[in-house]
C-alpha cells in the first residue's frame, strides 16, 4: 500500500494510489497532487474491506439483461410484464446500447 509516483523525464508530474488486497494490485486514477492520491488510497482501502468495491466486466448490456431475465426477472415479474420487458429492451434499448460494454 503506497503511493506511486509517475515520472516523465525524471520529473514527478503525478501520483497515483497502489493497494494491495488478497493477493491483487488495486492501482488508483492518477492524480495531480499526493495528498488527492491518499485520499483515493483510503478510499480504495474502504471499498475493499466493505465490499463496496465493483471489479470491471467484459460484460454486455445485453448478457447483463439476459442474466436479469433468467434470474430476477421471473421472481418479480408476471408473464405479461416479463414479454414487455423483453420485447421492450428488444426494439428500444438492444438497437442503441446492446453491445457497448458496462
């Protein structure tokens, strides 16, 4: 757990936060100044030790929904809904956001 210093020229132009967690290098967003690279440490820090921390997917919008629809949705939703919802995110929502990544 440190605060890394990222040189151009061998000259510090920003910091950035290294947390180190389970085995996994957790690296923080760069920063202008150190003090804003303790704080994202700290942050990090928290997250981990919570749970609050969201790991990055490969995922697609559109597995995310088809997940939804095999999981939550039919618990939740009757059988009308559920056609809606899927018919819904078919001809609105798959066409502009289907394939970006989340």
């Amino acid at each position: 757990m440190a605060i890394e210093k990222i040189k151009e020229n061998g000259i510090v132009v920003a910091y950035r936060s290294n947390v180190y967690y389970k085995g996994r290098r957790y690296i923080g967003a760069r920063r202008h100044s150190k003090k804003e690279a303790d704080l994202d440490e700290a942050e990090q820090k928290r997250d981990l030790l919570t749970g609050n921390h969201l790991e990055e997917s490969r995922k697609t919008l559109k597995d995310g929904f088809d997940d939804y629809m095999t999981l939550v949705a039919p618990k939740r939703l009757g059988s009308i809904a559920l056609q809606g919802a899927e018919s819904y995110f078919k001809n609105h929502i798959e066409p502009v956001f289907g394939f970006e990544r989340w």
